[in-house]
C-alpha cells in the first residue's frame, strides 16, 4: 500500500519541489501516459489514475501538507490536526476514481469542440477529460491565452507600391495576401480522428531550444513529449485549427494617397479564436517617384527650363501640370532659380476639399554657342553690360 502513494516518487519530482515543477511533470506523465494515446494498455491507464492522484494531493498545498505531515493524504483527516486517527487510517484511499474527480472548473470555461475519440474507458467524463486534455496539451496559444476568451485576429501589414499618377488620380488594386483562416478541414478543432503528424513544435525532432539569457538549452518538446508526432492531429493544419489561404482583396487608394499613408481594411486581418474578431489588414503606400513632378505635401514641383531671352525679355512659356499644359507668364528680368506658384494646379486633398499649388522653378539656359553670329551678339551684349554679377559677394567676403 505504501508504495503506490510514494506522491513525488510518482510524478518524479524531489519532496521540496515548486508547484510548478510539479505542474510541468505531471503534465509531461499525464501525456505520456493518457488512455487516449494508449488505448488498450492496462499499465498505463493505471499509471495515468496514479498520476493524477499524486497531482491532486501534490498540487493542494492544504493537501500536500497533510501528505508531508502523515505520508498520505485522505479527506477525512481534520487539516491541520494532532495527527491521525485509526479511523483516519482506515480510511486513507483518497476518493481519486474518474467519476469522482472534479471536472468543473475546467469543464466550465472551454468552448465545446468536436471531440475526438473518446476512449471507452472514460465515457462517464469524455467531454471533461478531452476538454482537460485540450487545455493542457492541445494548442499552447490557446492554453495561455485562457481557452475560452475570444481572441482577436492578428492585423496584417502589407506595403504597396503604386506611380505617380495612380497616387494623384487615386486607384483600384486587387492585391493577393495571405491570411490565416478557419481550417475547413477541422473546422478549427486542429483534430481528426487516428491521423498522426509530425509535431509542428519540433518539426519531428522532439527537441525544442530555448534561450535563457545567453544561454541555450535543448529540451524534450512539451508538444509531442519528444515523440517528433502528434496523434490525433488534423492534417490540414497540423492542429493550429487555422491554416493560410491566398486571398484577393480590392482595395481602393483615394486620389492624392502620399508615400508612407496607411489604409485600413476593417477585418482583413487573421481569423480570431473562440469566436474573436478578425484582425484588420493596413496597406502602406509607396509612390514611385515621377522624373519631373515632385510632391511636397498638396504642391507639385517642377522645375522648367528657359533660355536666357526668355527670362531677360519676358514670355509667356507653356510648362506640364499634372492637368496637362499650363501658361505661364516669366516675367522680364527673371533670375535663375526664381520660383512661380500657379494656383490650385497641385494635388486634390479631399480632406480639405482643397487643390495644392504647383511651383516653377525655373532654370535659366545659356544659349548653345556654337555660330559666329552668336558670339557676336554675347560679345556686345557683354560691352553693354560691364557691371560685375559677382560685387555683391565680394562686398560681404
Ligand atoms: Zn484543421
Ligand atoms: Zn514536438
């Protein structure tokens, strides 16, 4: 009798072991060891029943005291008593059988999946155990996340190039992404019946890393127990319950849409779990650059070549908007790098309702010279003109 209550023997943990040492052992037994992974083996199925028996007295630290205190654990033992009675001995077999073990609380919080493969022997539990089994071992995310809130989907970011004039004009794209949906296969249960599958965790190798600072630590996967295989997995998502799936989404980008402008798409984002909303799916916008046009917020600049006639007598030159053509009068005596705004030729901020302004700036050309005729003429023009364009800056050196 003595020996099948050896407690921390049981769940191999020393005496003075932390709760969650114990936890994590006798998860990684109660795994081992479950009906539902051993069907038909007598010897585990008793090593399962004496696992959780350990792990109910263990994990009580009322009823682990009386344990540490007497060598056994009963219910009939006053807590915190002088000690124990005859009677007490008598009744030393903790009340641990299935139908007796308290489900509720774990049975009260998890969401009803299909349940897969209920094991004969558990029949009068079948929904608690599996739902029990779920929350310990099933998906980890889930586990930590509390099983049974609803869980909001991850948001996706996708980036998006588009031109020039797609970003003035605005535009309609069908963009492929990726997205995380219900596996219609399990109908995101991650079970089916009797398929096995490589353990995702460990991608088959039943070892898992983990860093702890700087240092690395291999360790037996908690998923698969370092079998590298999972049973009972549904094999088109491998358990996660959802599974990534291409899908086309039509996004409009507004006119006037800037580099770096972020566009929502309510509910385009991963599936939630336990019934949570989808996340969303932003798009940021990248305008490829034109060769003449430059944004500067709602203005358009541009920058227009004009000969030296043309800025020294006044003209009036035709210059490119995003409209078309445009006039522009430059005025007599225009210098070089003198800039023009021509009114609500920029780009439409439907925000404001308003059009920006493009700005001319305009680069004076010199005259290719290449004609006797035309030296001829720059050589008077230089006689008229004998002032120094550069006794400004010497003035001020
Ligand atoms: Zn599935
Ligand atoms: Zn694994």
């Amino acid at each position: 009798m003595a020996a099948k209550h050896e407690y921390y023997e049981t769940l191999g943990v020393p005496r003075d072991a932390k709760e969650d040492e114990i936890r994590k052992n006798y998860r990684k037994l109660a795994r081992k060891y479950h009906p539902d992974l051993n069907p038909g083996d007598k010897a585990a199925e008793e090593r399962f029943k004496n696992v959780q028996e350990a792990y109910d007295v263990l994990s009580d630290a009322k009823k682990r005291q009386v344990y540490d205190q007497y060598g056994f654990y009963s219910d009939n033992i006053p807590q915190g008593g002088s000690g124990p009675g005859a009677g007490g001995r008598q009744n030393r077999q903790p009340n641990m059988d299935f139908g007796g073990f308290d489900f509720s609380e774990f049975i009260n919080n998890q969401p009803r999946r299909p349940s897969a493969g209920t094991n004969g022997a558990f029949t009068g539990s079948g929904g608690g155990f599996r739902d029990l089994f779920t929350q310990f071992f099933g998906n980890r995310d889930r586990e930590e996340a509390g099983a049974s809130e609803p869980e909001k989907g991850a948001d996706l970011e996708y980036g998006l190039n588009i031109d020039f004039w797609e970003s003035i004009r605005g535009t309609q794209v069908k963009l492929s992404i990726n997205r995380q949906e219900l596996c219609p296969t399990c109908n995101g249960a991650g079970t089916a019946d009797g398929n096995s599958a490589v353990c995702p965790e460990c991608d088959g190798t039943g070892n898992v890393t983990q860093m702890a600072g700087a240092m690395k630590f291999t360790l037996t996967c908690p998923r698969c127990d370092g079998k590298g295989r999972l049973k009972n997995v549904c094999p088109t998502c491998n358990g996660d319950g959802r599974i990534l799936r291409p899908e086309s989404v039509e996004v409009r980008i507004p006119a006037g849409a800037q580099t770096g402008a972020r566009l929502r798409v309510a509910g385009k984002g991963n599936i939630g779990r336990n019934g949570g909303s989808p996340g969303d799916l932003y798009i940021t916008v990248r305008v490829e650059p034109h060769p003449f046009f430059q944004r500067d917020g709602d203005n358009i600049e541009i920058k227009v070549p004009v000969t030296v006639s043309e800025a020294g007598l006044g003209a009036k030159i035709e210059v490119p908007t995003i409209d078309g053509r445009a006039l522009l009068k430059v005025p007599q005596g225009t210098s070089n790098g003198q800039k023009f705004r021509l009114r609500e030729k920029g780009v439409m901020n439907s925000r404001k309702n308003h059009r920006g302004d493009e700005i001319v700036e305009v680069v004076i050309q010199a005259p290719k010279v290449q004609d006797e005729r035309t030296r001829e003429l720059l050589r008077e023009l230089a006689q008229i003109h004998q002032e120094d364009p550069r006794a400004e800056l010497w003035s001020k050196v």
